[in-house]
C-alpha cells in the first residue's frame, strides 16, 4: 500500500539528510517551489527550530555583501542560512557556494579590514538555497547551478 507523505515530512527528511551529512564535506540544499507550491523560504526558516536558522532574500543579481555577511553570521552561531533566491545570484555568491562545496571553507575580499578573510564552515551550519522553479529555468544563468548542492527537494 502507497503511504501519502505530506510536504511537512517531506522537508523533514531533507532537513535530515542534510544534518546527516558530516564529513568530509556538508552540504548545502536546494528547496525548488513548484508552480503550484503554498511553500515560501519564510515558511521553511519556521520548519526549524528556533535559534536554528536565519532568513535571507536575495533578490539584487549584483549585490553579495549582505548575503557574504549573513552567512558570516550563521557560520559563527553554528545556525543555518536560509536563503530566499528570487534573482540570478551574483557572481560573487555562486563563488561563495563553489568554495563551500569544494573543500567546507570560502574567503571574502575586503571582509572586516583583511584584504582577504577566509572561513572554514562550522560544522552545524547549513546553506539552503529556496527558489521558484520559474526563477531556476528563467533567470539564473550559472550552468551547474544544480551542482552546487547536495539534496535537493521539489515541493
């Protein structure tokens, strides 16, 4: 018999997988809404815990410093980024994800008066990339764009 999974348990078990995911690297998620989806990125940061994650919109494809600066943020709390992709990302925050799925570390240039600041991720921090399956297909322009992460979940 075909047992019903609601989105709830969906998202769920992509939470857990990505928590499950220890060594040698983490990895970071992509959550793609569906046309049809009721789901939201602020939907999602109220899936977690308390305390667990934090919420950013990225919805300027030239901007990157909030974006650097919250992920600075949630790496030193040992939280999750929760990121709302409403724009192509800019070229400095598809790095940014290449770096942490490369080798779980990423460096800055001009962050906090060093010319070159470099983080290796806290293990408890997760990044995870929400964006409309239209925004996917119709705005963002880095080809592997899919590579940059680990699970990922259609709801």
């Amino acid at each position: 018999m075909l047992k019903l999974v609601s989105k709830n348990e969906e998202i769920e078990r992509f939470f857990a997988a990505l928590e499950d995911v220890r060594s040698p690297l983490f990895d970071s998620g992509l959550i793609i809404l569906e046309p049809k989806s009721k789901n939201s990125a602020e939907n999602i940061v109220k899936a977690l815990p308390a305390g667990k994650a934090i919420f950013h919109a990225l919805s300027d494809s030239y901007e990157s410093e909030s974006f650097a600066r919250k992920l600075v943020i949630a790496n030193r709390e040992g939280e999750w980024l929760i990121v709302e992709c409403s724009t192509d990302p800019a070229p400095t925050v598809i790095q940014i994800l290449k770096q942490i799925a490369e080798d779980n570390r990423f460096a800055l240039l001009n962050f906090e008066n060093k010319e070159i600041a470099s983080f290796e991720l806290n293990p408890k921090t997760r990044i995870i990339m929400v964006a409309k399956n239209k925004t996917i297909e119709e705005q963002i322009s880095y080809p592997f764009f899919f590579n940059l992460f680990g699970p990922i979940l259609r709801i």
